[in-house]
C-alpha cells in the first residue's frame, strides 16, 4: 500500500510535496515503519532539511551514520563530520560516497587554511591540518584563537 502511494507522486519529482504526504498521510499511518522513515530521511536531504534530517536520525542509529555525517558537514558542523567519517573508517564501511564526502571536508578546511594564511599572515604555531602531504580527517587540529 505504502508503494501505491509513493509511486503515484514520485514522475512529478516535487519533493517537498512528496515530504509533505509520507508526514501527514503514509507516517500518521504506520509511525514506525523502517521503509517510510528511510524515504523521509532521504526527502530531508533532497530538501536541504539538514537540522530536520539530524533530527530524525537521533543519536542511536548505526546503520545511518554517513547520512548523520553529510548532514553535520553540510551544517558546517565539521568536526562531528570529521568525527563521524573516522568511526565509518574503524568499521570498514568506506564507500564512494564516504570517500567523496571526506574529500570535500579536506579540500574545505586547505581552503579555509589558505585564507587564514592570506589574510592574517602566516600561521605557524596553530593549523588546521598537521601534515598537508597526508590529509585524513584523523590528523586534523581543531582551530582555536
């Protein structure tokens, strides 16, 4: 039944009308159901509803830890991102999509360090990233003033 609905509005490509439905109609329904969460979470993302989306993902779901970190980066919450990409790397789970997001989080903070660098001068006792040659998101220093 869920599917019947699902699939009547998603040609249109609306998602913050589909978002709209599955909350007032399809989760009122069956308020637990795995596979209509997992929809919302991916409307949220699609929405730019990132608060929203680290919202319903709480803080105990395992299985959606690279959504928790996409939405924390692109909340500008780097180092929860940073966080969270390590633990995807200790259990092994590296996938492109991992990989990608890492990569945009060391090309952000190279960028952020180049207009420090630029703008007050050379940094040299504080930095964002220990070792330039080898940037991984486990060797990164936290910018303090």
């Amino acid at each position: 039944m869920r599917q019947r609905y699902v699939s009547l509005y998603l040609p249109a490509v609306d998602f913050a009308n589909l978002l709209f439905f599955l909350s007032l109609k399809v989760l009122r329904l069956v308020p637990d159901d795995k596979d209509a969460k997992q929809t919302k979470l991916f409307l949220l993302l699609q929405t730019e509803r990132y608060n929203d989306a680290l919202a319903l993902l709480g803080t105990s779901n395992e299985s959606s830890v690279f959504e928790r970190a996409y939405s924390s980066y692109r909340l500008q919450h780097l180092d929860e991102a940073a966080r969270l990409l390590d633990e995807i790397k200790q259990r092994q789970e590296q996938n492109r999509g991992s990989l990608h997001l890492e990569a945009q989080l060391v090309r952000w903070m190279r960028t952020w360090m180049h207009f420090l660098s630029s703008s007050f001068g050379r940094i040299t006792d504080k930095a964002i990233i220990r070792s330039p040659s080898t940037c991984t998101t486990s060797s990164w220093i936290p910018l303090t003033w």
